[in-house]
C-alpha cells in the first residue's frame, strides 16, 4: 500500500523566508526633507544650559528612518554639539534622564562620532560611551551593532 504524501501539516509557507526573495523594509521618511531638526531650537535650550532637553529634543527628532544623508549629518552635527555641550560631572544626570531606547540612540550617535574623530570629541564621547554602557548594558551595544536603521 503506497503511502499518500500530503503537506496539509503545513501551516506557513517557508518559501517566504527565502534569501531570494528577501525585500528590505520600505522606510518612510517621516522629517522634513531638508533636516526635520530645528536648530535654532537646539541653540536656545543649550546656550540657557538645558542639556537633558535639547538632548531628548534631538533624539525625538533624530532621522533614524530618513534616506537623506544631508538630514543625518545635520542631526549628528547638531547631536555632538549638544553631547561636548555636557560637562563629565552632568552626564550620569543626562543619561539618567533617558529611557534605554534613548540610549541606544546615544550609543548609535556615539559609534557615528568616532567614525570621524577629532581632537577633543573623541575623549569625550568615551567618557559618555562608558556611562551610557553603565546604565544600558551590552545589549545596547549588540542593539545599536545589529540594526540596519542607522543616524
């Protein structure tokens, strides 16, 4: 007696998952077209000494899912400004401030500053790495390593 082959026990297709057919995911660029931040509005909080909220101000505003590079050197600028803004002994307030997605977003701006080093910033944004991996841990590094969505 021949046995009857069936594939009624399948319940997901698993030819979606293969390589060939992967598509990467549409990404909406929800800014601006020319930079989605305000500067003028991150000036005014740094020059009256809010750190904390031009910092979260930027991080809400931060083209994560933007193609235009313009937008995220603009942001990053702007981003390592507000950071070398912060003195060493307020940074635990400022990190202690952030939630651990606001941090990752940190870490994401710290890796994007040292891929263009400059004389004072680098040893800061050491300084602000170890704090941030204090309170984050190493999944935020490995979270910020791992995703494809980059400031």
């Amino acid at each position: 007696m021949a046995k009857k082959q069936t594939n009624g026990f399948r319940k997901i297709d698993i030819d979606q998952y293969n390589d060939d057919l992967f598509k990467e995911e549409e990404s909406v660029d929800v800014q601006s077209p020319v930079t989605g931040v305000d500067e003028q509005e991150v000036n005014r909080l740094l020059q009256s000494g809010k750190h904390v909220e031009a910092i979260k101000y930027l991080i809400s505003v931060c083209p994560l899912n933007s193609k235009n590079q313009a937008a995220k050197d603009c942001a990053l600028n702007l981003m390592m400004q507000a950071m070398s803004a912060v003195k060493t002994s307020e940074m635990d307030k400022v990190i202690d401030a952030l939630d651990i997605d606001q941090i990752d977003i940190i870490m994401k701006y710290i890796y994007r500053g040292f891929e263009n080093p400059s004389d004072n910033r680098s040893g800061h944004l050491l300084i602000w790495h170890e704090k941030a991996y204090t309170k984050a841990g190493l999944g935020s590094i490995v979270r910020v390593l791992t995703d494809k969505k980059r400031v």
